[in-house]
C-alpha cells in the first residue's frame, strides 16, 4: 500500500490540476518534462505535507532527464548571516538552456461568507489564502532577485540570470450550503474543489450515510479517482465525527465526485 500511496502522489504532481495560475512575478512551472521516478524511491509520510511533496517533487526532477536540480532548500543570507528566506529548488533546464527558481506550495482553503465577503483560510485557520499570496508575491518569489541572492547563485553554479516560476496545488472547499463557488484570486481555471461542512450539519446533509472513505493528509493534493478510493480505509460516519470534533478531515461520501472536509463547530475561531 506504501508503494501505491508513493505513486499517486508522484503522478499528481505530474499531472494533477494546478490551484493557482501565474502571476505577475512567477509563471507556472512546464511539467511536461517531469518523469516518473523509479519504483524504488520511496517517501517519508512522517513529516509535513508539504516537506513531503517537496520531497516527492525532487525525486521527479532528478528522474526528469531534461532537468538538472542543482539545490534545493537553498538559503539565503544577509552579510550579517541572517537567513533571508529560502529557495524550493533551483533547476537547470538542459533543453532551454536557462535556469530556473521554482517554487511549490500545496494548499487547502475553506470558503468562508463573513458579512457579505468571502474568505478563504485553510484547515489551520491561522493560515489564509490572501496572506499566502501576499507572501508569494512579496518575499518567496522575489528571493533570487535579492542581491544577496544573485552573489550566492553566481559563486556557486555561475547563474546570472533566472527564471522564477511556480508549482501551486490544492483544492478550494465550499460550504454545503452554498450555491455560489467563488475563486480565490490567481485560482487556475481547473483547479479541483470540493466541499466542506460543520459536525453539526452531517444529520442534515449526510443523514443517510453510514461509511464514508477517510482520505489521509498525505494523499490531500491527489485527484479523486478510482485509483484513489482504493487505497483509502472506510469509516463509519460516527467515527468520522468523532474525529473531526477535534480538527478538519477530509472524506469523500459514497458515489461523490469530490471531497469533503468535516470541520470542528468552533472553526475558523479555535
């Protein structure tokens, strides 16, 4: 099972809708260059999601016979040696002759309507889509302009100049009770969604369900497909609102064509 979670991930970096498209300071990464790493290259599941996809996303691109990652996790720092941030990766593309700064982010934002505007912050309610993008487009995505920078990548793999581009999936939940599915700004124009709903509403809108499929967090960013629910465990509805009286769990309802997050009463305000 370990082996067939490692594959669904690698092949929805490959091939998985994106949720952002490009912007001013990034275009979107090409991945039709991107390969399959070999079945031997395992993964991590202890760790965050997002080191684990950095993780799967390096194995691709040394796999990828075109793409050369000559860092990746590359910090920056100031003369004073402070840390300025950090690069994702830093990738020569062999068939353009160009080197590129890539970034990657996977990301999960609940629609929320507050006093007639629509929010989006994530399971962590600490987080949000605008701050995310302010910070993108601010700071991680101008990192190799900085001069510090520049210093560093010419010392180091005689770079003089480089694209910055961006990998960006996720998915964009909307409440159940809602008919309008608004986009989060830069949201890709096929970006996956799915829906979300309070412990308290799963009698009105689930009452007739008694198992659903668990989707686990490292398999979050993986398009629902039969492949998919084969490999995720059935649980019983009551177990699942057990569970998320105490934190935000995706699941997919028999015979639905999108996920689900069940999320505690209290959120956004835990």
């Amino acid at each position: 099972m370990t082996a067939t979670i490692t594959r669904l991930i690698y092949e929805s970096l490959i091939d998985a809708p994106l949720l952002v498209g490009s912007l001013p300071e990034s275009q979107v990464f090409n991945r039709p260059g991107l390969r399959m790493p070999n079945a031997k290259c395992a993964l991590s599941f202890d760790q965050k999601l997002g080191h684990l996809y950095e993780d799967a996303l390096g194995a691709i691109i040394e796999a990828s016979p075109d793409l050369d990652c000559l860092a990746s996790h590359l910090q920056v720092f100031d003369l004073s040696g402070i840390t300025l941030g950090e690069m994702d990766f830093v990738v020569f593309d062999r068939a353009k002759k160009r080197y590129i700064h890539l970034e990657l982010a996977v990301k999960f934002y609940l629609a929320v309507e507050i006093d007639g505007a629509w929010q989006f912050p994530g399971p962590d309610p600490r987080d949000n889509w605008q701050r995310k993008l302010e910070r993108l487009c601010s700071h991680q995505l101008r990192l190799s302009g900085l001069d510090e920078a520049k210093v560093l990548l010419k010392e180091r793999f005689g770079i003089q100049k480089m694209a910055v581009e961006h990998l960006i999936y996720g998915r964009v939940f909307y409440p159940v009770t809602s008919v309008e599915r608004p986009a989060i700004e830069a949201m890709h124009s096929s970006a996956q969604t799915g829906r979300w709903l309070f412990v308290s509403q799963v009698n009105e809108y689930l009452n007739e369900i008694e198992t659903v499929y668990l989707i686990e967090k490292p398999l979050w960013a993986v398009p629902l497909t039969s492949s998919l629910l084969s490999t995720l465990r059935v649980m019983p509805i009551d177990d699942l609102r057990s569970m998320a009286a105490e934190r935000c769990v995706m699941f997919v309802p028999p015979a639905s064509r999108e996920p689900y997050f069940l999320v505690p009463d209290g959120w956004p305000d835990l």
